[in-house]
C-alpha cells in the first residue's frame, strides 16, 4: 500500500563504513580529525592547516588508530600565545581510558611552534583516540599534528637471534 502512495522501503541502512585504520606511529595531521568540538582549523606557518581556537573542554576525534603491540610515549607540534594547557589522550570514547595526559607550555605566539611529548601506557590494537583539551578560561593552543612512539626496547628485553646449527 505505501509503494502505491509513492513510498519505497529500501531496507535497512546500510551502516557507516569504518575508515582504513591509521598507523599511531606516523605523523598525523590534527586537522584529518574525524568528528571534534569547538575547535577550527587556520592556515599554519609550517605548511597546511592546523587546529586552533582550543579552549577549556574542546575535543578531537581521530578513528581507527592502529597501536599495534603498544605505544609508549605521545608527541604533538604545539604553539600557544598564552600559557598553554593539555592534551588528555582518551581511548574510545570521551570518558574512556585516560592513557595519557600532555602538557602544553606557552611558545609565545600562536605560530611559534614546539614539541611537547608525555608517556602513554595501556594502549594496544586499534582505538579511536579523543583527544580531549583541558586548561584556564581562555584560548588554550594549537596543535599541528601528532604522533606515538613506541615502546622501547631495554637490554633485558633483547632477543638473542643467535642461531646454532
């Protein structure tokens, strides 16, 4: 009766794709975030764009990140003409893990440009990663890109590849 009035079921919709997964160990641009709050994104003095107009609360979203067999530490490209604030790195959801927390120190201009690094720990697989900008009543930073690195290998880790025949 509905087709008769014009109407077509066409089932039921088809589900968002998930996007390919990212490797967390490569620089990622800020601005390829895929959902976010409150910030913008401007033209960056290092090629690009960024994101900026951070304040107290704001997020990023970024799916699918692939850690693989885990990450130890979190650097990000960071300026802030005021006294900066932090970078609360959250797995899958706002409220979720907190794996890490960066802080970001005034670089004297929105353009001046520094890295600001942090440990992480607890984190493996593939995540979507929030980050979440926490800090005073102002504009907080911008960020340009970020990245993870690696846990690192200690001399009581090594494995000997020393074959006997």
């Amino acid at each position: 009766m509905a087709c008769a009035k014009g109407f077509t079921d066409y089932g039921t919709p088809t589900p968002t794709p998930t996007p390919d997964p990212r490797s967390a160990f490569t620089q990622i641009e800020a601005e390829s975030y895929d959902n976010q709050s409150g910030i913008q994104t401007e033209t960056c003095n290092e090629g690009g764009q960024n994101i900026g107009y951070i304040e107290n609360g704001d997020y990023a979203i970024y799916n699918n990140i692939d850690f693989d067999s885990g990450a130890a530490g979190f650097q990000a490209r960071v300026a802030s003409a005021t006294s900066g604030g932090n970078i609360e790195i959250r797995l899958d959801s706002l409220t979720g893990p907190l794996v890490g927390t960066c802080a970001v120190a005034g670089t004297g201009n929105w353009q001046t440009w520094a890295d600001a690094t942090c440990s992480v720990s607890g984190v493996n697989g593939k995540h979507d990663i929030y980050l979440k900008f926490t800090g005073g009543g102002e504009y907080l930073f911008n960020l340009n890109w970020f990245k993870f690195t690696g846990a690192s290998v200690t001399a009581g880790d090594r494995v000997d590849t020393k074959l006997s025949y």
